[in-house]
C-alpha cells in the first residue's frame, strides 16, 4: 500500500527460501485481505506503478496463464471491482495504460 519496493524485494526472497511455489502463488500473490484484495488490486488502488510493475513481474512465471487472467487482471474484490476498476475510479492514468500495455 505504501510502495515499499525494498520491503516488497525482502518479502519475496523470505518466500522463496520458505514457502514451495504452490504457497508463494496461493499465500503471497494471491491471497486475499478483508475487502477480497490481492497486492495487485492494492497496488492499482493507490496508484504504485512501481508496485503494480513488480507485483506483475515477479509471479509471471510463477502462475499459469488462467491465474493471471482470472486473479490478476480481472479478479473480482468483494464489491465485484476489478483493478481496471479501481484505477478508472482513482484516475491512475498511468496505471490503466500500464494494465492496457
């Protein structure tokens, strides 16, 4: 939320060495807080690019294709938004070309 990206890169060697890559996708990339959000919608909510960049680069090759399309780019919070969504919502002109490209 904040647009840590050291704490970001900390985060992600911890769940290496940790978790198997099953855990990684399921706990780290895909889990959900209270309001049915994963990084990837935080991101796009408070407009880090950076964020939003690093939160699609590190699992790419990680989650399958169908994960991608069904949790990242047009997975549902618990108000049924997207991230498309939530940046039309926030103005995060940068970000929705970010999503588009």
């Amino acid at each position: 939320m904040w647009g840590n990206l050291e704490t970001l890169r900390k985060v992600w060697e911890f769940a290496n060495w940790k978790l198997t890559r099953e855990e990684n996708n399921n706990k780290l990339f895909l889990g959900i807080d209270n309001w049915g959000r994963i990084a990837w919608h935080v991101a796009a909510t408070w407009g880090k690019l950076e964020i939003l960049q690093k939160v699609w680069d590190l699992p790419k090759e990680e989650l399958t294709t169908e994960e991608v399309y069904n949790k990242l780019l047009l997975g549902p919070d618990n108000d049924e938004r997207t991230v498309w969504h939530l940046v039309a919502k926030w103005g995060h002109l940068e970000e929705l070309q970010k999503l588009w490209d």
